[in-house]
C-alpha cells in the first residue's frame, strides 16, 4: 500500500459485513476529481447533444 508516516486514511466498512476498507485520503481525492470531470465532460455532451439540430429535428409534437 505504500503507506507513510503522516498519511491520512479513510476507514470505509458496512454495519455488519465484517468487512473494512482503508483507503489512502489523496487516493480517494484523485478518484473523486476524475469522476467530477467525467460527470462535467458527460454533462457538456448531453447540453451540445440536446442542442445540436439533429435533436431540433426529431422532437415530436404530441399535441
């Protein structure tokens, strides 16, 4: 795991499970920001997406 003296860890577990997690505090950071730019990028696309002509095009009207 490569822990030194000083890191902070984060104890992950479920009521129950017997089961724990520790992990590395900057690791989990790492992990959050990469899924906060993946939600941003996916975000931007869904925007340019429902924006794009294409979607302009195939919007049915119901009434």
């Amino acid at each position: 795991m490569q822990l030194q003296a000083g890191d902070k860890l984060i104890a992950l577990g479920a009521m129950g499970d017997n089961v724990a997690f520790l992990l590395k505090a900057d690791f989990l950071t790492q992990i959050l920001g990469k899924m906060e730019e993946g939600q941003n990028e996916l975000r931007q696309f869904l925007k340019d997406f429902t924006d794009s002509e294409i979607i302009e095009d195939t919007k049915v009207d119901f009434e």
